[in-house]
C-alpha cells in the first residue's frame, strides 16, 4: 500500500446535508410487494434513506454543507486557496464541477479547483489530496494554506428502483470538509491501495466513452435473480464486494495503525464507509473493536457514497463536536476495487448539526419522486 504521512494539517471542522425527501421501507415492501424487505432492512441497518430529486445535484447537497461549514468557522473566503470536490455524479461531463462550486461559494480567482472522481473510497483520498495541497501552500504560516474538501454523490441516481440488490440500500448526501495549517497539529497518516482487477463487480456500465450511452442501453431489462435493471444503472455482485472487504479492509486498518504508531486500543473512534450493517459488524469483530468506538450510521441514511464517512460522522458528534482531542481512523473502501485508512488526530473541530437541503419551491421532482415510490 502507499503511505502518505502529512505534517501540520488540522482538520478545522466538518459538515454534511442530504435532502428532504426520505424514503422508507415501508415504500420498499410496497414496491417490490414482499414483507421480506422489512426483514432486509433490519439485517443491513437502512430503515430509511435520503433520495435527491431530480434536478438536485451533489454539488447542490455539498454548497449547502459548505454555506454551514463556512458560516460556523466565520472564515474569510478569500483566505481559501484550493477547493476540491469528489464524486462520482459531476453536473457536466465538462468543465469540472469544481469550478463552478468556487463560483458559486463566491471563492477567490487564484483558488485552485479540481474534481476527483472516486467512489466509496473517495473521502480518504481527497482528504489526502486536500492535506497535501494545505502543506505544499501554507508555507509555514498559521491561517495559511486553506483548503475546502467537499465530497458527495447523488449515487440514488444511477441506481434501478426495480433492482432489489441495490434499491433498498442507496442514498444521497454531501459533505464540507475545512482544512488548514497547523504549526501544533499532530501527522496524519495515510494508507492507499487499487486492485482494478474488480472493477466489474460494482458498476455503471454504459455512459461513459468505453460504452457510450445508446436507446438499448437505457432500458431497463430482467437479470439475474429477477433483479431489473439497464446498463446505465448500477450493477453490484455483493458477495463479491463482501470478499474483497474482509480481505482488504483489515489489512489496510492494521497498516494505518502501524505507520501512525498505535494501537487499536488508543483509538477514541473507528469510522467506516458505510457500506452495510452486516459488513461492517463482521469487519468490527475482525479488527476486535470495542463496540462503542466503531460508528454505525446507516439507519435513515443509507450507503452514501463517498460521503457516508463525513455524514457518519456528523451523525455521532455534531451535537458535541469533536472539540476535545480524539484519536480517529477513518476507511474507506469499494468500487474500483479502491481502498483508503487514515489515522488523524481531531481537536477543536467545528461540527453544526446535519443540513436538511430543501428542494426548491417550483422545481419539477414530480419524475423523481414517482421513480422513488
């Protein structure tokens, strides 16, 4: 694995939002007519989840984080030099989305911007991506090198409605991520790691350049274990998914921990990709964390994507923050097969509770939400 170790950053504060529309299972059990989904629902830890409409992007879900970020920090906007954004659902095809999030974040012209485009993995990546850009510009100077991390995915729009091995699971959210020069801020050790032999086990075929989007590949056919689905929706094998996670997903837990220094046992809080209920706990045991100190932060979100890391945790601290110093390590892992730790070391960071993101009043959700239900 690739390790990366990063020198006077501190992660400054975090905020997420989803959007308002909530859809239960209740709404799954009617959709697919089978009580079994209640079972589901209860085995993976998703009773409810957030579904961007459509029309509403994660850039959207992700301004609205960072508006509340930025407003608790009361950070001068012209002190940000660098603004990255990962996800995997961009506005365009072209430009890069993070443009026209400086723009529209009303950031300075000499902020650098760029889009990352990575999945489950995706917060650890740009959180050592953002760490090194905040190194390579403060020059040593305190308020120096500021740099504005922002992760999310619409991900409920790629998925079928009809596909029982993906619907009940997926959700939308956003996330605001502030970093900065820290003279007193302890290292932050990263572990990185690509398998790409995995990368049809959890896909969106058709609609790039390798299979560009067609009439034929829009529509939505039964496939194997009467899931439905087209080649523009998502396709997960879970049980390959699961055997890549046992087998990475530990190891790159104990490299993060070796290369920082510390034992499981000195670790305040251990928060994963939220992937679902069943995986993580099997995950938990494996690595014998103490129940208390592993984040689960599915129920009434769902798998979020490349911000399910950041919304778990807001979900377990943004009423506190994480004002007192704690020890973290943070994993990410999925698609791709792509996987990220970190080991980072929190105090004094800002943390306002969740960001509902209202629908605007007049915007047409009527398709959306009649997929949805």
């Amino acid at each position: 694995m690739s390790i990366v170790r990063v020198e006077n950053v501190r992660l400054a504060g975090l905020a997420s939002a989803v959007p308002d529309f909530v859809r239960t299972v209740d709404d799954d059990v009617e959709r697919f007519q089978s009580e079994d989904f209640r079972k589901i629902g209860e085995s993976i830890g998703v009773t409810s989840r957030r579904i961007a409409p459509e029309g509403v992007c994660s850039s959207d879900l992700c301004v609205a984080a960072a508006e509340r970020l930025l407003d608790e920090l009361n950070w001068d906007r012209e002190s940000i030099q660098a603004l990255l954004f990962v996800t995997q659902t961009p506005d365009f095809r072209a430009p890069a989305t993070a443009c026209t999030l400086q723009s529209r974040l009303g950031l300075p012209t000499n902020c650098a911007a760029m889009d990352i485009n990575l999945g489950c993995s995706g917060y650890v990546y740009g959180l050592a991506t953002a760490a090194q850009f905040v190194q390579g510009m403060a020059n040593g100077q305190e308020n120096g090198g500021r740099v504005l991390l922002l992760v999310g995915d619409t991900i409920t729009h790629f998925v079928s409605p009809d596909d029982r091995a993906t619907a009940p699971l997926f959700g939308d959210a956003g996330s605001a991520t502030a970093l900065e020069f820290s003279s007193s801020a302890e290292p932050i050790v990263f572990s990185l790691g690509t398998d790409g032999r995995g990368l049809n086990h959890l896909i969106v075929p058709a609609g790039g350049a390798r299979q560009p989007r067609t009439k034929a590949t829009g529509i939505r056919t039964v496939r194997e274990s009467g899931n439905i689905r087209s080649d523009e929706d998502m396709y997960m094998n879970g049980a390959e998914v699961f055997s890549f996670a046992l087998q990475e997903v530990p190891k790159m837990v104990r490299s993060t921990l070796a290369e920082a220094g510390w034992t499981i046992d000195e670790v305040d809080g251990v928060v994963m990709h939220q992937s679902n209920g069943i995986m993580l706990k099997h995950l938990r045991k494996r690595l014998k964390v103490d129940e208390d100190n592993f984040v689960i932060a599915l129920e009434g979100y769902g798998n979020a994507s490349c911000a399910s890391i950041p919304l778990a945790m807001t979900h377990q601290w943004a009423q506190t923050g994480l004002r007192q110093k704690r020890r973290l390590v943070l994993a990410g892992f999925g698609l791709g097969w792509s996987w990220g730790g970190a080991a980072v070391t929190c105090n004094d960071m800002a943390m306002p509770e969740l960001v509902i993101y209202e629908t605007p009043q007049g915007e047409d959700t009527s398709t959306a939400i009649k997929e949805a239900a």
